[in-house]
C-alpha cells in the first residue's frame, strides 16, 4: 500500500518509479479522486457545524417559547445532506483504496532497469557443476527406484501432485531438518510453527490479495453443506508460503524499536494453484499445487532494511553451500520483480537433467509497503512518534526443489543417489537406493 501523502508531495517521481515496471501514469488519476474525496469530508465538516449550531438556536428559541418549524426543517434537510456526504465520501474512500491497493511496490533505486527475466542481472556463482554422463531428471530417476509416484498422486488429488516413498520422503524430511537447524542455531531465527489457514485480512497484508486471489486456494466454511452459489466468499485461504502468517504477527501492532530485527523461520506445506503456469513443467515436481519450504522472514526498523536484505540471502547461500550444491544469484530488474518487492535478490540451483539453473529462493524486502496494508509500527523507548516497520521475506530455501537439486546433483551411474554429508547425521544413511 501507499502512502497518500507521498503522492501528492510528487506526483511525478511516483508515476516515473512505476515507469520502471512499465506502468501508466496514475498519480493524477488517484490525485482527483482524493480531492474529491477531501471535498466531500471538508463539507462535512462545515454542514455538521452548522447542524450543531442550528440544533442550539431550536433549543434557544424553544426555551423562549417561539416557533422552530422552519428551523427544524433546516436541520432535517442538513441532516439528509450530511448523510448522502458520508455515503461519498465511504465510497470514494473505498475507491480509493482499492487504486492504491492494486499499485505494485516502488523499486528500490539500484533495481535494474529491464523488461523481464531475461535483464536480470547475475551477481556471483558458488560451485562447478558435476560431470555427469547422461544425466537424468529427477522424475526419471524417482520413477526408476520406485521412490516418487506421480500417477497415484493424481488418482487422489490430480495433476501436479506428487507421493515420495522410503528414501525420498526421508530426504526430504531431512532437508527441512537441516534448514531450519542451521537458520536457528547459526543464524538467530526462531522457529514458528504457524497456522496453515488465513483470513482475507492477512492474505491482504502481504499483498496476496486482492490482485491475486486466482492464484490462492479459497476454503469455504461449511464446504459440503452449501450449494455452490452459498459460497459468496472464503472463509480461509490455504497459504502460499509461511510468509503470510509470520509476516502477519505484527500486524495492527507497535514493536519496541529496540526489540528490531524480529527473525523467525517456519517449515510448512504450501499451496498454490499455479494458475498462471499452463503448459509449464509439467513432467516432474518442478512446479507443484502442494510442496514444503522453510521460509525466512524479518522485521526491522526501516533503516536497517537494506542490510537485512543481504544478511538473508547470505543465510539461503549457506544452505547451498553446505549441500555443495552448485547455484548463482541474481538480481531481479524492474520488470521481474514482484508485485510487493522493491527489491529482489534469486538464488538458482543447478539441475544437471535440465542443464539449467532453476529458482530455489527468492529473498525480497518490501520495505514498508506490507506494513502499511498491516499496520505494523515500531517506535523508540520513550518517544510518542511511531513509523512503520520493514519486512522481508525469504525462502531458506523450497525444499521440493533442493531434493530435485540433490537427486540429479548427486546421481550415480547405477541409478542411485548419494547423500550430501550435510545430511548424513539426518538420514543415518550414505545412498538412496
């Protein structure tokens, strides 16, 4: 969300930061509306003074006996006036939330410049990929051990689902360990174990809702019991990241600046309904509805942002570094970076079987712009001012995908998989397979 103030200090620099992501200018569109909607509370204002006056002098001239019908007539039609006024100014105030509630974050200034993925910009690599003969996907490795089942997946829940058996589901157990040991006991996280549905309050928080709600999956109280149309709206939302709920710890609350950074990591399942995704990876667990990650999440006081932002992406490097898996890191441009970012920093393994490198973490800090749709604050021991706090978020890392990572990474030439000695004390094991 933005702040209205900011926009009409300076148009101009607003509509050019959206320039960046190649959007239209609408700070003047959103500047009438405010005027207007300033306007209608200004009368108000005035006409509920002069009600109050009015209703004095028909005490007044009752007290002396005279006649009050013109008076009161006054008072009725200004009563009227005033009650159309506030229905104005309720929906212009509606309208114009819901312009600055669909408005993407400002980039940060050192974002570059580009249209799409294709501009992002690599900033280092960790790591040589492996000589592998042949190398094989994951799927294909996972069907041939019987370990990973995509057929009776979709015979319960459909396409884009996955069952992982024996030393799959092991490994991926033991990722999940491994991240979240390491982000709590090496780096000051506290592990959450969050709620996995929401309530549209929170999922409009970080900004998941209301541009994207087609992504999400809705639950409907009572789901069995209605007819279709009885669903007018959702009562829950499954949660596309535990990012919403730990981000949402601070809403509609003011945090001790001095308690700053808060830090805190969770494990959780994730559910989306890539709904943009037809057609794409659809072999395989590369893209799924449900799958686990361990995410980061930090809120600082906003001049400590900056410096979080690489501290995070520092901590998902380390995951990498420790599985000795091969990945570089980029930076998002303007036209790639998400919707509540300002600034975005993607971690991409190596996959031998696609020889590609493919996104594990994304680690964005949205400065104050979920914090506002929250209104999380933080202020200094003492003083009265507040101002909004600072979120990031980041994934450390998706553990779906670290197992793809692992399976195709650590493929041996008789079909098995080696197991990454970062995990070994985890899985009591050296191969699956």
């Amino acid at each position: 969300m933005h702040d209205i103030r900011l926009i009409r200090e300076n148009p101009d620099a607003f509509d050019a930061s959206l320039a960046r992501r190649g959007l239209s200018p609408v700070a003047h569109a959103i500047l009438d509306l405010d005027t207007q909607r300033r306007a209608a509370q200004t009368s108000m204002q005035e006409l509920q003074a002069k009600r109050n006056e009015a209703s004095r002098q028909v005490g007044e001239i009752k007290r002396q006996g005279g006649a009050t019908d013109a008076l009161m007539q006054e008072v009725a039609a200004m009563k009227a006036e005033l009650a159309r006024l506030e229905e104005e100014d309720r929906a212009l105030g509606i309208k114009l939330t819901e312009w600055l509630a669909a408005l993407p974050n400002l980039l940060a200034a050192d974002v570059p410049l580009g249209k799409d993925e294709n501009d992002n910009k690599e900033l280092r690599r960790f790591g040589t990929p492996r000589l592998i003969e042949a190398p094989r996907q994951h799927f294909e490795l996972g069907e041939t051990l019987n370990l990973m089942d995509f057929e009776t997946a979709a015979k319960l829940s459909g396409a884009r689902f996955t069952i992982l058996r024996g030393g799959l589901a092991r490994l991926e157990r033991a990722l999940g360990d491994f991240m979240l040991d390491t982000l709590t006991e090496e780096f000051g996280y506290t592990e959450i174990s969050p709620p996995l549905l929401v309530k549209n309050d929170a999922m409009f928080g970080t900004a998941q809702l209301p541009k994207f709600a087609e992504d999400q999956f809705a639950v409907y109280a009572g789901f069995g019991k209605e007819t279709a149309t009885d669903k007018t709206a959702p009562s829950f939302w499954l949660i596309p990241t535990a990012e919403v709920p730990l981000t949402n710890m601070v809403r509609e609350q003011i945090t001790e600046r001095g308690l700053l950074p808060l830090r805190v990591t969770a494990k959780t399942p994730c559910f989306r309904s890539e709904a943009g995704a037809a057609g794409r990876d659809t072999r395989g667990m590369i893209r799924q509805h449900q799958f686990y990650k361990v995410e980061m999440v930090s809120v600082t006081a906003p001049d400590e942002s900056d410096a979080e932002h690489e501290r995070m992406v520092a901590c998902a490097e380390t995951i990498l570094n420790r599985l000795e898996l091969p990945f570089r890191t980029i930076v998002l441009c303007s036209g790639d970076t998400g919707f509540a970012a300002r600034k975005t920093y993607d971690i991409e393994v190596w996959l031998p079987g696609q020889k590609a490198y493919r996104e594990i973490s994304s680690c964005s800090n949205c400065g104050d712009f979920q914090a506002r749709r929250m209104n999380a604050r933080c202020r200094t021991e003492g003083e009265k001012q507040t101002e909004f706090v600072h979120t990031l978020n980041g994934s450390g890392v998706a553990i779906g995908r670290c197992l793809i990572a692992v399976m195709e990474n650590y493929q041996q030439p008789d079909g098995s998989i080696a197991v990454p000695l970062a995990l070994r004390k985890y899985m009591n094991a050296e191969r699956i397979g």
